[in-house]
C-alpha cells in the first residue's frame, strides 16, 4: 500500500525533533531514510508504526487515515511491519513461535504452512524453527524478526536500522537477504539508517534527514549525482569540493576547466565546485599536467596518494587525496607530474557553503577522497 | 500508595511509642544499667562480627575466583552452603555439641559463621563481573599481587562489601533464636523476654525504640559511605578470563583456612542435626505432616503477599524510573530494615487497639513476612522487568496484539522466573522465620521452626532435630537459587 506522510511534526517537551516532513512512498517500492544520530529518522519510524502520535500533520495508508490531529489508529491495528535495530525477538519462544506471533490463533495447518513459507522466503534453514533467539546467529535472528514481520501480510514494513548490529561481513549478506525478500513479497519497505551505502543500495528511493527536516527525497542515482546543497553532498559519501569560479557553463578551480553539471551556486561569482572521486583520473605521460605528487602511501589493496592539485597557476592550488588500486600508481612517486581529468563534470553550490569542505589548511583546500578513481 | 503507607505500619509505631509514652516515661526505661548492658553487647557484637563476616565473605570470595587453590568449584559452593542452615539451627548444632559455647564470644562464632555468605554472594558476583583488564594494566604499572589486590579489586568491591556488610549487621540486630541459645543477650532476646514476661507494655516498646534507632543509624551510616559512587565498565570489548593468582606456599595455609572454616560453619552444625536425629521419638515425625504443611500454608501466602506487594512499585522504578518511584522505594526500604521483632510488637499493637478481630491470625504472620521479607522479591522482580525491553511489546503491538494482550503474551511470560524466584526467596526466609511466627502466629500453630523451637529450648535435643533438617532440607533450592543468580548475573 502507498504511505503518504503530510506536514508531520513532533517536538519532545519543547526540543523540536521532526519539522514538517512530507513523503510518498508508492505501493510495492523500497524507500531508505538516511541520517545522522539526532537527525529524527527513527523518531519518523516511530510515528508511522504508531508507537508514538505526531503533534501536527497527517499520516495515511492506501486509504486509511493513521494519524491527523486529534485522531490516531492504536499500533496493533494498523497493519504495520516493524523490524526493530537489535530484533527485539521474544526469548521465551521458539523462532517458528516468534513468526506465527501476529498470525491468527488456532490457525492450525494454514498457520504452519505460512510459517514455513516465509522462512523460506527469508532463507532462514527449516532446521532452525525449533532453536531459541539465543541458539541463532545475529544475522539470523534479524532475518527471524522480519520474516515474523512479514508472516500478517503488513501493507507496509518499517525496518529501524536492522542492520547496525551485524558485523560488516554478516551485514553485507544479511541486507542482500533482506532485499531479496522484499522484492519477492512485493511488500512496500521503509528502511532507517545512518550508513549512506546502505541507504543508496537499498532500492527505489532515499530521503535524507537534516535535523528534522527532510532535506532531499528522490531516487537513489539523483539524490547522489544532484546533492542540493553541499552538506548533503558529503553526507552521501566521499565528495572533494573545491572554490570554483563558474562561467559559461564550465568552473575552473583547482582541477582545471570543468563542464557544470548542475548549478545550484544562484549565480554568485565564486562558487564550490563538488565532483566524485570516482570521477577523477590520473593520467602520466599526458600534455596538460597540473597536478604534482605529494605523497603515495600503500594501504593494503588500495594505494593513497595526495596530491597538489592546480600547481600551475590555479587561483586556489589544493591537496586532493585519492585512493586507488596499486596498478595505477605505476611509477608515481613524490614529485611526478601527471594531468587530471574528470569524467562527467562537477555541482556547483554557493561558496558560503564551505563549511563542508574537509580541512582547510593555509588557503589550500583538501578534498578527501575515499573511492579510488578508476582508469 | 496504600501500600507503602501499610509498609510503614512498623516505623509509624516507633514514632507512635516515642510520642505516647512521652520523655518523661521513656528516659527511665531507656537509661538504666539492663539497657547499657544490652548497648555494650550490641555494639560489640556488630563492631566485631561485621568486619569478620567481611574478611571471611571477601576472602572466600577472592580464594575461589581468583587464585588457583585446589578444588576452588567445590569450595565456591561449600560456602554458600551455611545459607541453608538457619542461624538457630546452627546454634543449637554447636551448644548442644559444645554446652560451654556461650557469651559474646559464642555469639560472635555462631553468627559470623552463619552470616558471612551475605557478603561472600555479593563480593563473588562482583568480582566476577570485573574486568580483568583493570588488573592486568595494574600488573603493568608494576603493582604485585598484593598491590593490586589492595588498590585495583578492593576499591570496586566497595559496593558489595557495604551492602552486604549492613545487612550482616541487620541480621545480627535482629537475630534472637541463635543467641537465646546460647544465653547471649542482645536488644532482641530482651525485647522478647521482656514480651513474655509484660506482654507489649512499655519496657519492650522502649528497648524497641532503642533497637530502631540503632538500625536507622547503620542505615545512615552505610549510606553515608556508599556515597554516590558508581563503577562503570568503560569501553567495550568481550572481557578476557582473569589470570588466576598463584598462591604458591600459601596454599596449603588458605586450603586449611576454607577446610576450616567449611567445616565449623557447615560440618558441624549437620553433623550436630544428624546426631541428635539417631535419638529421635518417632512420636516426633508422626507430628512433622502437620507442622510441613502449616509452614507451606504460611511461607507460601507471604510468598505470594510479597510478590504482590513489590510488583507495582518493581514495575513503576524498572518502566518510569523517575521522583515517584524513588519516593515509593523509600518506605518499603526502610521498613524492611526493621528487625522482624519490632515488627511483630507494631502489628500486636495495631491489631489490637484497631482490627482485634486480626490479633493472632495467619492473616497478620503474612503481613509480617511480607514486611520483612518484602526486598527479595523487590530486588528480583526489579531485575526481571529489567530484562524485558520496551522493545518487545512494541514488536508484539506491530504484530497486531493490544496492549494488554501484548503484556499477557510477552511480558509475563518473560516475568515467571523472576515471580517464582522472588517468591521462593520470600518462601525460604518466611518458613525460617522465629521470631515474628513467635510472637504473632494464633494459639496452636506449629511450623517447623516454632515447632523446632519448643523442643531445642526445653533441651529436648533430639526431639529437635526432624524440624532441623526438614528446615535444611527445604532451604537448600532456594539457596541454589540465590548462588545460580549470582553466577549468572555478572556474566
């Protein structure tokens, strides 16, 4: 079912913890909601499952009013999934007795087969239906949790950072698990977290949170290639941002010319240019060099290396640091040259938005780059 | 409410006593020779059995966890094991072993020997939940054994060594079976000397007021000193298994200290019952059915008065912790301080002079159990809500249960084994109750321990002795129960 969320607030004593929020999630989509600690994504959670009421706004489901002001579905009757971040499994029953809970009494053989039926779905082992939360692995017991979310047939299922948790091995296999699911089900998803990967992966659309507003909805690659404003740009994964001048459609800054992709800078004369590391190359033994190396530092499967970028008279010469994959560094050593291109061009912001360029040292600006820049 | 106002049913009759009787009356009561004697044994007897029940309980605890003496696991039980005795029992196992055992020196024997495990539990299950991190960086620092013993592990037992030390001294406050025995008088055994002999007139009321205020007073005095200290774990990470001491020549010294002590505070009292059972009327077990089944009747309705009782006030600090329930807390802390005998006087007096119809009916023994008893099954009830998270009553309400079917399905389940627990500790310390049974319970009832009563203090020993081990007996699973929770609690 489609979840529309209208103009929800919600302040605890007088701290305002979410401001006006509005959100569409469609029937059958996958939707991530991403944000720092404090920002009011779980609080956003909280409201829509029903465990708490929104002082202002509206909050429906398909064709039911949840919530509006005055009036509020009680949370055992919406028709809600939850999947809380640590499981919040029940101990004194069994993983086939957690996911026939919400399943109605005296059910009987109907009752068993849906019980098998999301297991598998889950691919959580048959074998397993017998053991205690305890005897389970934690990724297991967050598979158990959503399959008993799963087992009614909820119009909709909330997962609160189910994944924090897990150790990052686990975490990685228990999420594709968790997807799979969803996809198969058709169930239409909301999904909390603070991991931008996570968020970015999971499926149809993310809305990013801002101290209880939320800043940017839209899909995946759009939030991502289009952040609106800069601190959401470095919110969603390594971003070097850089003083620009915008003119004609292109910036220069300190890696040279480059095309505008997008301008959100309002026309002001200087401007801070974002762009990728992942659009970032290193070229040797090509015209046009403006970059010497700094330092090159192995770091296991990957290589660092920091450069000055705009060496040869840029207006604001800065240190980028990269990370690539060893073969690229090839005789890269302090002191080689070597041209920088950018694959796709760059976001321009308003340069009063430089709070959000990393390290700022003695007019040299450092855009910290953590996805290595492939050839 | 009510019941915290009912909780305090036993301090409002110390005040009510202080207020009727006046100044005027009291002061002659109060100090005169009898009284000052009665001070002297007192003061002594917590001035010496409170830090010996200490070196004994830290000791103990330290010698089985954290050193590499033979056999620790078998100790680690072995002192526990004086739990299961009641102090009377062991009391009557060493006077009528030992006639000559007597004073304040027999005093002192028999109840650190049957007291120290109240600091022994507690001392055990902090150290086992310390990091030994602490220790090793300790041993980094170039501290020795001893050292680290004395400036790293002993500063963190302060809590358990204080907690359990008041309420050793409580116990020996309000303690009157295993010193009558041995004609050792203590505010107590004159209290109800002075019962029997003028019923609940003033000179027991003013010996009461006394009593009271000495436990007021360590309640202070412990609370003072605990101060607002707390202990934390800092930092995260699965704590490594602790580098046990090597005691190397002092081994067989501390082996002989626990055999000795395992011995005196245990062998000897079992052997004593067992004894004495060899000489037994078998006229004396053919009464023993009646005696089993009115003690179950009375343990188990303050059992269930006990759970009852805590339950909200338990629910209230785990849920809402907050002013209210602190406030609410207070009363039941305070009044389950008070020793059983003073009790007992404040329901004698109130029934009386309000609810006659209640004077001696089993009806007032369990409210007397529920009072004294009433912190067990606070604490374990406590720890239980603790454990069940908000979390999972959400999770049941998404899965479609209202909230009360939410609670009935999740919460009480989870709950049954700190109810049962909580109550079979309440059950435990009711079927050895002596005093307030004593004073309170109507003409003609016969538990085990009034029944055991009635013959060790006539020096029918041997007519004792089926009641002696049937109480043992019926101790033993719920002091396994205690040392499980202490086990489990810090892992």
């Amino acid at each position: 079912m489609n979840l529309t969320v209208i103009g929800v607030s919600k302040c605890f004593g007088s701290t305002p913890v979410l401001d006006a929020i509005s959100l569409d999630v469609a029937q059958g989509s996958r939707t991530a909601i991403v944000g720092a600690s404090g920002s009011g994504k779980s609080t956003l959670l909280r409201l829509i499952a029903g465990f708490a009421e929104p002082d202002e706004g509206r909050i429906t489901l398909g064709d039911r009013t949840l919530a509006a002001l005055g009036t509020s579905v009680a949370a055992h009757r919406r028709g809600i999934g939850y999947v809380a971040q640590d499981g919040a499994l029940f101990p004194h029953l069994t993983v086939a007795g957690n996911i026939a809970f919400g399943l109605p009494r005296g059910g009987g053989a109907g009752r068993t087969a849906r019980v098998r039926e999301v297991m598998e779905l889950t691919a959580l082992d048959p074998v397993l239906a017998d053991r205690y939360p305890h005897q389970i692995s934690g990724g297991q017991q967050q598979r158990v949790a959503l399959a008993r979310a799963l087992a009614p047939r909820p119009g909709i299922i909330l997962l609160d950072e189910p994944f924090s948790a897990l150790d990052t091995g686990l975490r990685e296999h228990t999420r594709r698990a968790v997807i799979d699911a969803l996809e198969l089900s058709g169930t239409t998803a909301v999904l909390v977290t603070h991991d931008q990967d996570e968020a970015l992966s999971f499926g149809d659309g993310i809305g990013v949170m801002v101290d209880g507003r939320l800043a940017q909805a839209g899909s995946p690659s759009a939030v991502f290639d289009d952040p609106e404003t800069a601190e959401i740009a470095a919110f969603l994964g390594a971003a070097v941002l850089l003083p620009a001048k915008p003119r004609d459609g292109v910036a220069e800054c300190a890696l040279g010319t480059i095309r505008v992709r997008h301008d959100r800078s309002n026309g002001s004369r200087v401007a801070l240019a974002m762009v990728r590391p992942a659009q970032i190359d290193l070229v040797t033994d090509a015209p046009g060099a403006n970059a010497i190396v700094h330092e090159v530092r192995p770091m296991g499967s990957l290589a660092e290396v920091s450069l000055l970028a705009g060496a040869s008279g840029a207006e604001h010469p800065a240190v980028i640091t990269l990370r690539v994959p060893p073969h690229q560094i090839g005789d890269l050593r302090p002191g080689s040259r070597v041209a920088i291109r950018v694959d796709g061009g760059a976001v321009l912001y308003p340069s009063h938005d430089a709070a959000y360029v990393a390290d700022e040292v003695a007019g040299d600006v450092t855009g910290d780059a953590t996805q290595p820049a492939v050839a | 409410m009510v019941l915290a106002v009912g909780m305090l049913i036993p301090v409002g009759y110390v005040v009510a006593t202080v207020l009727e009787l006046g100044w005027d009356a009291l002061a002659p009561l109060i100090f005169r020779p009898r009284v000052g004697e009665l001070l002297v044994n007192t003061v002594l007897l917590l001035v010496l059995g409170v830090p010996t029940t200490i070196v004994l309980g830290v000791g103990g605890a330290w010698l089985v966890e954290r050193t590499d003496l033979p056999g620790r696991r078998y100790f680690s039980v072995l002192l526990v094991a004086p739990l299961a005795i009641p102090a009377f029992v062991s009391s009557y196992g060493w006077a009528s072993a030992i006639p000559s055992i007597q004073g304040l020196w027999g005093g002192l024997l028999v109840a650190t020997l049957a007291y120290y495990p109240l600091v022994y539990l507690p001392a055990l299950a902090t150290m086992r939940g310390l990091d030994p991190a602490l220790e090793e960086s300790a041993r980094s620092l170039g501290l020795g054994s001893w050292a680290v013993f004395g400036r790293v592990i002993l500063p963190q037992l302060r809590l358990a060594i204080l907690g359990g030390g008041l309420i050793v001294a409580l116990h020996l406050l309000a303690e009157y079976g295993a010193f009558a025995f041995i004609r050792f008088d203590t505010f107590t055994t004159a209290i109800v000397v002075a019962y029997q002999s003028t019923f609940a007139g003033s000179s027991a009321a003013a010996l009461g007021v006394v009593l009271a205020t000495l436990c007021l007073v360590l309640l202070v005095i412990e609370a003072g000193a605990r101060g607002r200290h707390r202990y934390a774990r800092v930092g995260s990470g699965s704590p490594q298994p602790p580098e046990l001491t090597k005691l190397g020549r002092a081994k067989p010294i501390a082996l002989a200290a626990l055999v000795v002590l395992g011995v005196a505070a245990t062998i000897v009292p079992l052997v004593s019952v067992v004894r004495w059972l060899g000489a037994s009327d078998a006229g004396v077990f053919a009464e023993m059915p009646a005696a089993l089944l009115q003690t179950l009747l009375l343990a188990g309705g303050g059992a269930i008065g006990a759970v009852v009782v805590a339950f909200p006030v338990a629910w209230l600090s785990g849920r809402y912790p907050g002013r209210l329930s602190k406030w609410l807390e207070g009363p039941y802390y305070v009044a389950s301080s008070l020793p059983a005998i003073i009790v007992a006087l404040a329901l004698v007096t109130v029934t009386l002079r309000l609810v006659p119809g209640l004077y001696q009916t089993p009806a007032t023994v369990i409210a007397a159990y529920v009072i004294v008893f009433l912190p067990r099954a606070l604490v374990s009830l406590r720890a239980g809500i603790a454990q069940v998270p908000e979390s999972l009553e959400e999770a049941a309400r998404s899965l479609g249960s209202s909230p009360i079917v939410a609670r009935s399905r999740v919460t009480v389940p989870l709950l049954v084994p700190a109810i049962a627990a909580g109550g079979a500790l309440v059950a435990l310390g009711a079927a050895n109750e002596l005093t307030a049974t004593l004073l309170l319970a109507p003409t003609g009832t016969r538990t085990l321990a009034t029944q055991f009563w009635s013959a060790a203090s006539s020096i029918d020993y041997p007519g004792a002795a089926p009641y002696a081990l049937l109480l043992i007996l019926l101790s033993i699973p719920a002091v396994a129960l205690m040392f499980t929770q202490t086990r489990g609690r810090a892992r």
